[in-house]
C-alpha cells in the first residue's frame, strides 16, 4: 500500500489537498484521475480541489498544478491560491512572503500579511467576449426564469448575475444549467449577487467543476468588478460567503478597467495526513 503525504488547507470553506510533486509520483496516476480520487468525499480525503506545487519556473518564483474536484484544470482560483501561498512559504519553496505563482490565468502575485490574512494580486479582470469566452445576449433563459447577466473572466470565466432574491436558492435551482449553457464555450462559474450596501454584498456560486461551494474568490472579485461597473458598490467591498467573507479592491470604473484587483482573505491549515491508496 502507498502512503502519499498530504495537507488539507481551506479558505473561507473552500478546501484542497495540497501535496508535493515528489509525493504525487508515489501515486503512478494521471493527475486528473488522482484528483478525483483524492477529492471525493466519500471515498477520499474531500475537497473542491487538488493543488501541486511546480518548483521549475522560469518566469516565476513558483507554480502549481491546480485540478478541481472532477479532475479539469482551471485557470485560477483565488481561495486556493491563499491556501497555496501560506503552504508555500511555510514549507520554504520560496523564500518570501511577497512572491509570483505562474498559473493558466497568468502569473498571480500574493503576498502574506503580518495579520494573517493573504492578499493576492488576482491581476486584470477581462470583459472582451472573445477572452471570457462568451458567445451570447445579456438575457440568458434557462427553465423558467430570464436573467440578466453580466460577463467576466478573472483568467477564468464567471456569470454574474444581480438579484434581490435569496442568492443560495437561486444557485442551487439554477447555477447547473447556466454553468453549461452554450453562450459559454468553456462553461461558467455562476455567481448570484444581493446588494447589501454601498460596501457590502451577499454572493453565492456554482462553480464550474464543482458545483455549490462555500466560496469563490475568483468569483468574489468577478462580482465586485460587475458592482463597480454597475454603480453598485464602491471600489472596496467585504463580501460575504458562505464560508465566510473576504474582501476585493478594485480602482477599475467604466472609462478605466485595465487595473489590478486585490483579494484579500484567510488561509487555514485544516490537517496533515498520509493517504494510502
């Protein structure tokens, strides 16, 4: 029987399987097979998503492999890259609390703050069709309802969608068949949105890949970004997650949307374990 080290980590109850390169070897699996396995929450250990540190970067401190929970890849994903960021520095695979990742969205710069919490540099949100990729209107009609809908990719593609409704109940019914609809080519995260106020908001997601999960940080600067365009909020926001909340910086507008958005939130060790498979 092999026994594979392992490190369970979560942000905001989003939560991964973190291990080294060297460990995954043990395995002889595919990394996409390894990943739904490792993820399963009844025959694994459990998580939305498997990540693997790349030590041999060229054009970065670091890099990972990142799989969510039904073995695709994604470009980004901003709880995780917290979770990655603290497993990174504090097993000393890179040499300071500032640092870049190379990822599929790009290279993402987080930097681990003296109270705890990790910033991450999440880069510039893309609201050109061709790059989210969407193909589509901004009404989406799916079961019985229409929606209005506002586009995005943070390296990855999100739907956002603003309601006065009560957000869970609508990702829940929803989420499944926006995720696949053919306006998005690559699917979609899906992100519905209750505006508290000027500083703060309520959003629940379907991921892409996983489905209903107690939080998205690509999806949380996503919806900030459809505030701010949207007059809605202003350029900083707490936003409230299942798991918990974080907090997004954006100094975007609707003349000036080429700037960095900041995500900023907590990173937790849940356990370190060995895994025998």
């Amino acid at each position: 029987m092999k026994k594979i080290k392992i490190t369970k980590m979560q942000g905001c109850g989003n939560d991964f399987v973190i291990t080294d390169y060297d460990e995954y070897q043990k395995t002889g699996l595919k990394m996409a097979e390894f990943a739904r396995k490792i993820c399963n929450r009844n025959f694994g250990v459990g998580a939305d998503g498997l990540i693997i540190p790349k030590l041999d970067e060229e054009n970065a401190d670091i890099g990972w492999y990142f799989f969510n929970s039904d073995g695709t890849s994604a470009q980004m994903c901003g709880n995780g890259m917290r979770c990655f960021a603290k497993y990174a520095y504090d097993k000393k695979l890179v040499n300071s609390k500032s640092f870049s990742v190379q990822t599929l969205a790009g290279i993402i710069k987080p930097e681990l703050l003296e109270n705890g919490l990790v910033k991450v540099n999440m880069g510039k949100p893309i609201f050109e069709d061709k790059k989210i990729p969407f193909f589509g209107e901004r009404k989406i009609n799916v079961l019985d309802r229409e929606f209005e809908i506002f586009p995005v990719s943070m390296g990855n593609p999100h739907c956002v969608i603003f309601t006065d409704e009560n957000p869970m109940d609508l990702a829940v019914k929803y989420g499944p068949e926006i995720e696949k609809h053919e306006y998005f080519p690559e699917k979609t995260n899906v992100e519905f949105v209750k505006v508290k106020s000027r500083m703060e908001i309520d959003m629940r997601v379907f991921e892409r890949g996983c489905g209903i999960t107690l939080a998205c940080g690509t999806g949380a600067c996503a919806s900030v970004t459809a505030c701010v365009l949207n007059n809605l909020t202003e350029n900083r926001a707490k936003v409230n997650l299942l798991g918990g909340p974080v907090f997004v910086e954006w100094q975007g507008s609707s003349d000036d949307v080429r700037q960095d958005i900041f995500l900023i939130g907590s990173a937790d060790y849940v356990f370190f374990a060995e895994y025998m498979l």
